[in-house]
C-alpha cells in the first residue's frame, strides 16, 4: 500500500501561491515584527488584528537558513545518514 501511495503522489509546485493559503505566512509576519523589535505578545495580536479584519497580507518571500528549514533542507546530508543506515 505504501508503495502505491508513494508512486502516486502528485506534487503541486507553487500551491501557497493560492490565496487560500496566506494564512499560513502569519507565524512568518509575527517572527518578522518580534525580529523587529515588538514584543512576541504585541505581535502575534498585530497579526491576528489584520487576519480578522481582513487585511493582512502576507510576505511570501521567506529566507530561512536553519537546517532542516525550506530555504536549507540539508538534503545532501540526509542521503550520506540513509547511505551509512543501509
């Protein structure tokens, strides 16, 4: 079954382009502002402020550098632990 599954996956290149996918930028825009210097508490309620009164908008740009994050997945190193695994 699992086989089946993976071989049937279907991957969508660019799907948070879709609108109904912005919220998901928020955690994004309240780290921007805490960066910035706002209080985490203060942020995350600027944040929830513009989603319900709709008009927030996201930053899709994300630049993260952490391993493991989506600007640096360390596939490279994933492969050298599977190799030395099996």
């Amino acid at each position: 079954m699992m086989v089946f599954s993976l071989e049937n996956i279907i991957v969508t290149e660019d799907i948070v382009s879709d609108d109904k996918y912005k919220y998901i930028f928020s955690v994004e825009a309240v780290n921007a502002l805490v960066q910035a210097g706002t209080p985490f508490r203060d942020a995350y309620k600027i944040v929830g402020q513009e989603i319900a009164a709709g008009k927030f908008e996201p930053n899709k740009e994300v630049k993260h550098t952490h391993v493991g994050s989506v600007g640096n997945l360390a596939l490279d190193q994933i492969q050298e632990k599977m190799n030395a695994a099996f």
